[in-house]
C-alpha cells in the first residue's frame, strides 16, 4: 500500500468520527437538556470529547504523515502521541465534571428528570454509531500502526 493511500484512509476514517461526533453531540446535548437527565447530560459531554479528540486526530494523523524536513528529522510521528495525552486530559476533565455534577444532584433532590421515548433513541442511536465507529478506528489504527485516537 503506498503511503498516500495510507494516509488518505487514515484521514478517512478520521473525518468520519468528527461526522458522526457532531451529530451524537448534538442529539444527545438537545434530549439532554430536554429530559434534564444527567446520564445523558454526561454522555454529550462525553460525544464533546470525542468530537475534540477526533478534530485533534484529523488533524495529526496529516501532520504525523509528513515526511521529516530540516526541523524534524525523525519525522511527525509524535504528534499522535501528543494528541493521545490531550485527549487523556479532556477525558479527566469531563470526568470531574461528572462527578461534580452527580454529586450536587445527590445534595440536591429536587432534581426532577423527564423520561421519555427519546431518551432511549438517543441512547440506543449513540452504542450503534460508536460501535461502528470504534471498529472503523481500530481497523485503521491496528492497520496503519497509529498511537493516535484509533487506540480505543
């Protein structure tokens, strides 16, 4: 495999976990907010980190490819794992969050949450699409020998 057509599925499958984080953010920030329910709440705060991680993966995986020059003359290849320790830290902060919130709701019980039908849509769209998602990624991660977001 040439190393264009590498990195032209590597950016692939890159691309489309930022497609699919848009839209699980979107839908599970809206039923979220609608339902008031914290684990879906959680779980959009959770597809925002995804979608940060697979921006800061798109983008590394393109400059990890570029061939070594006169400043890098090993080459790019670390920017992945840069970008695998951010995503770690967004991943810690989203954490705190969660819990923060979990236990402000504990103390507060007045919290009221509305369950409805969309809840399970959101929930049950959200394992299909990240399913799916995460076989594309670690395909091409096991494929192209990637530190970067397709180690799941």
């Amino acid at each position: 495999m040439s190393h264009t057509q590498a990195q032209k599925e590597k950016t692939t499958a890159a691309g489309s976990s930022v497609v699919a984080a848009i839209g699980l953010t979107s839908f599970k920030l809206v039923i979220g907010l609608l339902t008031n329910s914290l684990g879906i709440l959680a779980e959009a705060a959770h597809s925002a980190l995804d979608l940060m991680a697979a921006i800061m993966t798109f983008f590394a995986v393109r400059v990890a490819d570029k061939p070594a020059d006169h400043e890098h003359p090993f080459g790019h290849g670390k920017v992945e794992n840069v970008s695998a320790l951010f995503e770690t830290l967004l991943l810690l902060a989203t954490s705190g969050w969660i819990i923060y919130e979990a236990a402000h709701r504990l103390r507060t019980p007045e919290t009221h949450v509305e369950v409805s039908i969309w809840s399970f849509i959101v929930m049950g769209t959200s394992v299909v699409i990240d399913v799916t998602r995460s076989r594309i990624l670690l395909k091409a991660a096991k494929k192209h020998n990637s530190q970067s977001r397709f180690n799941l």
